[in-house]
C-alpha cells in the first residue's frame, strides 16, 4: 500500500516585507512567492524570522489574507500559530483556516 506523506519538500520560513507606513506590501509578498514557487519552495509565514511575535492581529491577519490570495491553490502554506494562551492560538488558527476559500 502506498501513502503519500502529508510533509515534504523544502519549507522556508518567509520575511514579511512591509511598506513605509507599516502595512503589509502586496506586492513584495507577491514577487516573493512567485520566486518560491519556481524553485519549489513551500513558504511559513510568521514563523522563525520574528515578525509574527511582533506583529499585531490585524496586521497577522493581513499577512495571511495577501498570501492566501496570491499563492491559491498554487502551494501549500504554513503560517506561524504562537502564543502564550492556548484559547488565542486555537482562535487564531480558526481565523486563519477561515481564511482558505476551500
């Protein structure tokens, strides 16, 4: 019996570039994975680069929103899920799983 393995490939944790006012800039997220996609990379935002500890709600759900939109059913992406409240981690996973128009 063969199983496909739910992980695989090379996962890079992705900077979240911002504009000079500190919103998120679309359309640096867009060049950026537009290049992970042609080298096959799956991208983890708000994970090991820091932002997602220092970025607010708002601004997580921006993220999120940009990237969902622009990689669609192209790639597979994991976001960053921390806190120190589970009840805040497991709503903010809801949110962002809401956020795939499946």
């Amino acid at each position: 019996m063969h199983r496909e393995k739910k992980y695989s490939g090379v996962i890079v944790p992705m900077i979240t570039p911002f504009t000079s006012d500190f919103s998120i800039d679309e359309r640096a997220v867009a060049k950026i994975l537009e290049s992970f996609a042609r080298q096959d990379v799956t991208p983890f935002i708000l994970g090991t680069t820091g932002e997602g500890a220092s970025m607010s709600p708002e601004l997580k759900q921006s993220l999120v929103k940009s990237v969902i939109g622009i990689s669609g059913d192209k790639q597979t992406v994991y976001a960053g899920i921390s806190g120190n409240s589970y009840v805040h981690s497991l709503e903010e996973a809801k949110l962002y799983l809401s956020l795939i128009h499946i």
